[in-house]
C-alpha cells in the first residue's frame, strides 16, 4: 500500500477514520442489543437500526453541499468529538428510554455521515495524485 507511505496526515486521518469506522460497527450491534435489554417488542428493537440508518438517506446531498463549504478538517473534529460526546449517555443504561435511545442512534448517524463524507473530500489534498487511488482504496 503506497498510500501509507505519503505521510504522516495521511496515516492519522486513516487511524481516525478506521477507529471511527469499528466504533459505528460496535455501536450498530450495541444499541440494538441496549434497547432488547429494555423491550422484548421487535418492531421496537428493529427502529433504533432505522433511526441510525436514516441520516445517511436524508443528509447525504445537503452533508455534500456544507462540505465543500466549511473547513474539512474542522467538521471532522467536530463530527468525531460529537459521536464521543454522546455515547457517555450509554454507560449509564439504568437512567436510559427509548425515545433517547432512538434519538442516540439518529444523531449518531447523522455524525457518521457527516465524518464519511467529509474524510473521502479530505484524502485529495492529503495525499499526491499518483497515490490517490491506493489511499481512497485504503480509506
């Protein structure tokens, strides 16, 4: 992989994006499994995957347009701050419900979509044009 090679912004932006990438895959399996620990109904269980999968289907277009706008770096800090921020809520399951799981799973998505996107727009000027492809691979 060349694209590792290309220095060292590259590489954090990759372990950010790789951590960040894991965290989504633990927190996806994680609340439904909260949310079971707190209603057997499956419709129920089932929502909180919906929520967390909807920003994705609604901010995707509107995600691109502020991207190109605003500073990538700072949405991605901000982004990966927010998605840290909120699930101290979820180390204390005694004083959780579900709308809050729900919204929980809603903004944490949003932040998601928000952090992809802007990481694809930030590798361009991370890395030279004969790597970019190793490192949109690698990312």
């Amino acid at each position: 992989m060349n694209a590792w090679w290309t220095g060292p912004t590259f590489r954090r932006l990759w372990l950010a994006s790789t951590s960040a990438n894991i965290g989504d895959g633990i927190g996806k399996t994680a609340l439904p499994l909260l949310v079971a620990s707190i209603c057997r109904d499956p419709i129920i269980v089932t929502g909180v995957a919906v929520f967390a999968s909807l920003p994705g289907l609604m901010f995707t277009l509107p995600f691109g347009a502020l991207i190109h706008r605003l500073a990538r770096r700072t949405l991605l800090v901000v982004a990966h701050a927010a998605r840290a921020v909120l699930l101290a809520p979820a180390v204390f399951p005694g004083h959780l419900h579900i709308a809050l799981l729900y919204g929980l799973a809603f903004v944490l998505g949003t932040a998601e979509t928000l952090a992809d996107g802007t990481a694809e727009t930030v590798v361009p000027s991370l890395v030279e044009n004969e790597h970019l492809e190793d490192a949109n691979g690698a990312l």
